[in-house]
C-alpha cells in the first residue's frame, strides 16, 4: 500500500514558514541539498528544475498534495503546475479553480482523497504542505521526513494548525548537516 509521507522544512520553533508564507531563511548546505536531490529528487519544484536545469526520475513519489498556500507561491511566478512530474492535488475550499488540466482541485473531504490514492498502485504520496492541511490529514500520515533547520521563525505557520491531537510517532532515521540541520524521519 502507498504511504503518506509529510516531507517538510521546520525552524526550530515549529513553522514551516513566516507568517507571509516566506520559507526563504532556512539555510541550505551543499551537503544537504546534494542528499535531498538524490534521495528526494521529486520534491524539487518545476520553477526550480527549470531554473538549475534538473532533470532526474521519480524515486520515491509520484503524487502531490498540497495547499492553497503552497500552491499560490508558485503561480505566483507563472507555474500553473509547480510539479508538473507528480500527480498535483490542490486542497482548498477557497479556490474556485484551476486552469491546469495536469493540477486536480479538491475542495473537500482530503482524507477521502488519502484514502483513495492509498489504494491505488505506485509510489508514495507527498504531503508538500501547509500546516492546516497536515493537521487535517493527520490520521493517514504514515511518516515524517522533517528537516529541522537551525533557525527560530518567532512567528509563523506551524507544522499542523488543527485541534489539539497528540499522535506518537517512532524515529526511524537521522542524518546531521553541515548547515547544523537535522533532517528526521518518524514513521507511525
């Protein structure tokens, strides 16, 4: 069965970004972005492939899910399909639509969505953000790859916005950088 897996950048504090949706201060290493290339390459959007010329093959993903937040950043610059090499849903209810074929707009009931794609044939889904729709999708999050950078936000949006749910995850896995970042993998 495919996975859910929350991959996501985190300050020290907590947020995934600023309170303006920023995710520009997290400082990214050599060391890091080399690792994360190799053993996430599907997690680099199309805006940045284009610009670094990046080309390389799905390996672990091969469907996104994200947010209004983290969708508008990228059509903000032009791209009406951030990751145009994934299978692209877009959980909003304040969107009235999409003018992508290749980018699905899923205006309710995203755990119906998880569940269904779990029962699907191939890679794992991504959970690309934000906050609120972690928080939504807890249930069927079924692991973390979270990297932890050393950087306090002081404001933000968190990893999960929701109501008050304690959910135990066990760490699997750890890797350090050169940049101090942590990068973390919990699984359920």
């Amino acid at each position: 069965m495919r996975e859910l897996v929350y991959y996501v950048a985190i300050s020290l504090d907590g947020y995934i970004a600023g309170p303006n949706g920023e995710f520009d201060f997290y400082p990214l290493g050599d060391d890091m972005a080399a690792y994360m290339n190799t053993e996430y390459p599907e997690t680099v959007p199309t805006s940045v492939r284009d610009r670094i010329g990046f080309d390389a093959p799905n390996k672990r993903f091969d469907t996104v899910i994200m947010g209004r937040g983290t969708y508008e950043p990228g059509l903000a610059d032009g791209y009406t399909s951030p990751y145009a090499h994934l299978r692209q849903y877009v959980v909003s209810n304040t969107i009235k639509s999409i003018d992508d074929p290749a980018v699905e707009l899923v205006p309710e009931d995203p755990l119906g969505l998880v569940r269904r794609l779990k029962q699907e044939n191939g890679l794992d889904i991504y959970l690309c953000g934000g906050g609120n729709l972690a928080a939504q999708l807890l249930p069927e999050i079924d692991e973390m790859v979270i990297k932890l950078y050393p950087v306090v936000a002081g404001e933000g949006i968190s990893a999960f916005y929701g109501q008050f749910s304690p959910t135990v995850f066990t760490l699997t896995g750890s890797r350090t950088f050169s940049n101090g970042a942590l990068m973390l993998t919990y699984t359920r």
